[in-house]
C-alpha cells in the first residue's frame, strides 16, 4: 500500500522521473473550501512540454509492440491499485476540487472502471479481413495505435476525465502526455504514482502541470509528434484546439461544454422527475457539462414540480466537501461565483422569479447557496449559456412539438433529459433531440460502458464504450497481391 504522502506529489512525471520545472518556477494549488495552499507543483514551459514529448515518442515503439495481453494485465494492476486507494485519491480530490468525498469517492470508482473496460477491451482491437475485388488479391484493414497523443483535462472531474482519456490510449499501444488543469493537478499526478507502481514503462504515460496552459498547449498542437489531441472543457477553448491542430493534422477528440433541456411531460412519473433533477442539476455543485441546465415543465404540472423541487433545493447542505453529509460543495473558484451571480441577476431582471437562494451562500467563499427560479425565458442568458453553478432555471411549456423546438435551440448538443411514461412519445422525442446523450426517466447516464459525447458544439467524438477505443486507433488498408 503507498502511503497517503507518497500520492500527494508535488512534482511533474516525465519519462518515469519526478520533475520540476526547468525555470524552477511552481505554482500554488489551493482548496476552493478554505482558500488555503495545499501543495505547490512545478509550472512547467514549452521546453518541459517537449521533454514530455520526447519521452513519449522513446517509449511509443516498446510499448505498441507490446502483446495486448501484456498492456491489458498493466492496466488491470492500475485499476487495482486506484480501487485501493480510493479514499485517499478521494480525500485529496475533495482538498482540491472541493466536491463532497461521496461524490469523491464516485468519483474514483467511475475514473477506476475505464481503466478496468479498457483494460478488457485491449484484447478486442480487431482488425478486418475483407472479401477482395480482384481474384490474385487480399484484402485487410489492420488497427494500429495512433501514437503520441495528449489529453487535456479539466477541474471539474480531475480523475475521471483522465483515465476516460489514457486507459483506452494505452490499451492499444499509445503513449501519452496528460496536462491537468492547473486547477486541480494533485489528482493527476496521484493516479501516476500508482501507474508507476503498476510498471508501466518511463515514457508511457507523463504528467505535466502548469499554470500557462495557452503556452504549453502551443507546444503539444505545434508538435507533427503529437498525432492525437484529446480535450474535455469548454467550447471556446475547444475551437481554439481544433484550429491549433490543423496545421499537423492531428486527429481531435472534443467533449465540450452543453446546454442540457430537463424536459417533464405531465404524464411523468413526478417522484422520479424530481429526484432525477435533484441527481442531475445539484451534482458536482452544478458544475458538469452535463448538468440539467434549462428545466422545460408542462404547464399542467408545473407548479407542484416547481414547488417541490424547491423544498428539495432548499434542504440541501452546503459546506467543505469534507465534512460529512454535505451535498453542495463550493464553486471553484471567484470567477465560476461571478457568473452564476450575473446570470441570476440578469435572469430577474428580464422576469424571472427566485423561489429559493439565489445568492452567495453565509459560509462564504466561493459557497453559493442552492437557488431554484421560475418564469425564466428563452431570451434568458441563463437559458443561453453554460450556468455551472447550483442553479435551477425552470420554465413552462404546452406542446410536445414546442418543447422540442426550445430544445434544440441552442448549438449545444450534449446531454438531454426527458420523463415521460408514454412509450410512443420516448421514441418521438429521443430521436428528435439533437444530443449525443438522452436520459429517459432517469438523471444519471454517466457510465464507462456507453458512449459519451455530444453533436453540434458539445463535441467531437465518444469517450467509454467500445467506441472509445476507436479514437486512439488508425486504419492500415493492406492490399497482398500476387496470391
Ligand atoms: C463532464 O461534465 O465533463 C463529464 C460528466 C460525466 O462524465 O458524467
């Protein structure tokens, strides 16, 4: 077993050692809960990042030719040894990222089982064989490792987005160069101590930190080394990546932000509707990508949803994740309160009503208090952009056909919401919903078993399921002639 000082790493990992920056220059990682410093990391530059880069591309050749079997059996040590460790990555996660340690602690368990799928997928990166054209031909289609990729990472799951990234990358042979957010980098470097412990290869697998992300992400999108970006965080910065890797072609993956409609017909189940707008909108403060954002409910039934959603909003606790029973963690930081503050105040001031919160919460801080409005509209900017806070902004529809225009008005295409216990109508309005992912009667869909991913500006790409694994591979056609 490491001990809990040995995963708390303060330095970066690159090609099997513990760095610091060059310049020797570090940066301070604070808890959103306190304010205070719990660690300080190295804040690496463009030369650290190519160090990182040349560590990867070393190690790329060993690790591709690699049987499957043996990077399968690596990966499942790994996925081991985080399930071992779960409560200390948790603790630590809940230090810097502030969310409850049960929400920490799922947290892991979900980062945990990609690198158990992935490890089980290794094995099955078939190929094909394909009936030929030409009688003295034969025909393959062979799946090879795509080679370095980087994966950039954002605050808000600082463990899950990772191993979604990596495990698949080296479950067919990648090499990779994570770049946590300089937010939450504590996690990151945790799950490398225990891939080190694991034996991955020097090389395989490189963490780097910095707090000039711009800098270093110039470096891995100029690099014609860097074959693969993938990057989970907001669309603008996302759009900026995709245009960054044109000039070398690079293959991206883009898990972006969203604009999640909540839609309750007034033949849903209403126990459920609530409970799941509670699991979806409320988790993680609010702050995923996937979160309801927009709470579409049918006018017949709209004010008993309203008013109990606002009991259970009002009864959530808010305080230091670590603590225990507390559900609404702080935001995370000054910047993430500033908005949620702005799109409540333009909210009301264009009409809408505030039911419950509303405000900064008396803890302090970065802590908002649980808020519910009604009478929110479409014109709304809160209706418009990504709240990313412990807000729920309800509004009012008549039709089914309505509903689903107001939808997908938006050009984000993430995650949607729909309840419902007509048959007719789940077939109708999943298949009109422009998302990647419908949840039906139910808040939760995140698991590594499904594809995850959105159309339109949420994204490029899926992460978990089978298909996650196709974005880390290449197709080679192989034509044999004279057969
Ligand atoms: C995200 O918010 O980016 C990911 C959420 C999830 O995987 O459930």
């Amino acid at each position: 077993m490491i001990a809990v000082a040995e995963l708390l790493r303060d330095n970066a990992f690159i090609n099997g050692y513990w760095v610091n920056a060059r310049s020797g220059s570090r940066f301070a990682v604070l808890n959103p809960a306190d304010g205070r410093e719990i660690a300080t990391v190295p804040d690496l530059d463009d030369s650290d990042t190519q160090d990182a880069i040349d560590a990867a591309e070393g190690a790329l050749r060993e690790w591709k030719e690699r049987l499957a079997g043996e990077r399968a059996n690596l990966l499942k040590r790994w996925h081991e040894l985080i399930l071992e460790h779960a409560d200390d990555l948790a603790m630590l996660m809940t230090l810097e990222q502030g969310k409850p340690l049960a929400e920490s602690k799922a947290e892991i368990s979900y980062a945990a089982s990609f690198v158990e799928w992935f490890a089980e997928e290794a094995r099955r990166a078939y190929g094909d064989v394909i009936p030929s054209h030409a009688a003295d031909k034969r025909i393959m289609a062979l799946r090879q490792p795509i080679g370095v990729v980087a994966a950039i990472t954002p605050w808000n799951f600082p463990s899950a987005m990772i191993t979604r990234k990596v495990a698949p990358a080296l479950a067919v042979g990648c090499t990779v160069i994570v770049k946590p957010s300089e937010l939450t980098p504590l996690s990151a470097l945790a799950l490398a101590r225990l891939a080190e412990d694991a034996g991955f290869p020097s090389g395989v697998l490189n963490v780097i930190t910095t707090s000039r992300p711009d800098v270093v992400g110039k470096t891995l999108m100029a690099s014609s080394v860097v074959r693969k970006l993938s990057f989970t965080g907001s669309t603008a910065v996302g759009k900026i990546l995709l245009k960054g890797c044109a000039d070398t072609v690079k293959r991206v993956s883009l898990e972006l932000g969203g604009n999640a409609p909540f839609i309750v017909f007034s033949d849903a189940d209403l126990d459920a509707a609530i409970e799941g707008a509670v699991a979806s909108k409320y988790r993680n403060a609010g702050q995923t990508c996937v979160c309801a954002n927009r709470i579409f409910v049918h006018r017949d039934v709209a004010e008993e949803f309203i008013v109990r959603l606002t009991g259970r909003t009002q009864a959530l606790k808010v305080g230091p994740g670590v603590d225990d029973q507390i559900e609404i963690g702080p935001l995370i930081n000054n910047a993430a309160i500033d908005k949620v503050e702005r799109l409540i105040g333009g909210a009301v001031k264009a009409g809408a009503q505030i039911r419950t919160g509303g405000k900064r919460h008396d803890l302090g801080g970065t802590f908002f208090t649980p808020t519910l409005l009604s009478d929110v509209t479409d014109d709304m900017d809160i209706t418009n952009e990504e709240i990313f806070g412990p807000v729920s902004a309800v509004s009012v529809f008549s039709t089914e056909s309505e509903v689903i225009d107001r939808a997908n008005n938006t050009p984000y295409g993430l995650a949607a919401y729909v309840y419902t216990c007509d048959n007719a109508r789940i077939w109708r309005i999943t298949e009109a919903l422009e998302y990647g992912i419908v949840g039906v009667n139910t808040g939760v869909t995140s698991t590594a078993v499904a594809p995850f991913g959105g159309v339109k500006e949420s994204g490029l790409g899926r992460e978990g399921s089978r298909m996650g694994i196709e974005e880390y591979l290449e197709t080679k056609y192989v034509c044999i002639g004279g057969v």
